[in-house]
C-alpha cells in the first residue's frame, strides 16, 4: 500500500488499488497550495484511501467553479490532498507527499489541466494531453 505524510510526520496518507490518473496542473489555486509553478497529482480510489492523524480542511470555489477541499496538517501546513465534486468517488493527491522516493518518477502525468495558464519558461511535458481545464 502506497503510504506519505506530512512534512512534521503527525498526518499520514495510504491508498489502495492503482491511480485512477496522473496529472498535472497549472491552474492559479494549485500554484499556490503548492507554492510552485504547478503541482503534480495522483487521482487515486477513494475506498481504500485512509489518513491517519487530524488534517485540517480548507474549502473554497475551485478554477473549475466547483467547491474543491484541500487537507493540510495544522501544524507544518503541508498540503496532502484534495476531494471535491470534480473528482467525485477519488482523492487528488500531491505527489511530494508520498514516502517512496521514486513517487514522484513514477506519477508521470498523462495529461496536464490548464494548460493555457502555464507560466512561459515551463514547456508543455511531451506525450502528455494538453487541457484547458477539467476534464468534462
């Protein structure tokens, strides 16, 4: 079972089966959860999704115009997924997040999600579909 946590360690994710897809996403609400250009994500089943420990939970209107959930530990603020109607029956989770060091070799996107707003210095990753937001 596929396990990751938080940077202090006091919340810890696991799932089971394997990722319903692999994305990345450039979209403005991911650049800053993540502080980066994009984030890279797992969608994984949500039966056999399990945390251990008290995230705490944001909700705001995602890009897409649904509400989207975002769990962080309180005490260290990483963010370790993200639930909401868009991903109904999955959880989105951040990559950087999982124990094994090859996680995030492995999460190899298949597509990307607003592309259009990635910034102009990142490329387009190549074999990966291009996307103007959620999938429909």
């Amino acid at each position: 079972m596929p396990t990751g946590g938080c940077f202090c360690g006091k919340v810890k994710i696991e799932y089971s089966g394997e990722p319903k897809g692999k994305a990345l996403c450039h979209c403005i609400d991911c650049r800053k959860i993540t502080g980066s250009t994009y984030s890279t994500n797992l969608i994984v089943p949500e039966e056999g999704f399990k945390v251990t420990g008290n995230p705490k939970t944001f909700t705001k209107k995602a890009d897409s115009g649904n509400e989207i959930h975002s769990y962080f530990c309180g005490d260290c603020g990483s963010t370790l997924y993200r639930d909401g109607a868009s991903f109904q029956g999955a959880k989105v989770v951040k990559v950087g997040v999982m124990d094994d060091i090859n996680a995030l070799n492995d999460a190899k996107p298949a597509v990307e999600l607003y592309a259009p707003e990635r910034v102009s210095w990142v490329p387009a990753l190549s074999g990966t579909e291009q996307l103007e937001g959620m999938p429909s």
